[in-house]
C-alpha cells in the first residue's frame, strides 16, 4: 500500500510541475486568486499577469480589486 502511495504522489507532483511549467511559460495572462469580500488576499499571476496589472503579486495581494480594474 505504502509503494501506491507514493507512487501516486510522485505522479501528482509530476503532473503539478508540467502544469506550472505550461502555466509559467505561457503568453496568455493566467492567474489564480484568492478572495476574502472583494479584497484579493493571494494572487499567483505568469508574466503575463504581472504586466497586464503593472504590478507584481507582492504589490496585488491585499488590493482592492476595483481599485486594480479587476471586475467581479
């Protein structure tokens, strides 16, 4: 049982880092945010994103997502 679980945790893993390469590398904005009201409380955001917002997601999280053009 241990041996299928860690194989399968391996298979995870790998499947989260194709993804966050794809994610990471792509030209199109991708973001994921977390919402607490309309406060955005953590971003995960590509290049892209950080270049559409102007800003990078140390400077967007705790924003208002009004104030950055973000509609909800």
């Amino acid at each position: 049982m241990r041996e299928r679980r860690e194989e399968a945790e391996a298979a995870v893993r790998d499947s989260q880092a194709t993804l966050r390469s794809f994610y990471d590398n792509s030209s199109f904005l991708m973001g994921v945010l977390e919402l607490e009201g309309d406060s955005i409380v953590k971003l995960y955001g590509n290049e892209a994103t950080s270049a559409f917002l102007r800003n990078d997601a140390s400077t967007v999280e705790g924003a208002v997502s009004a104030k950055l053009g973000v509609p909800l």
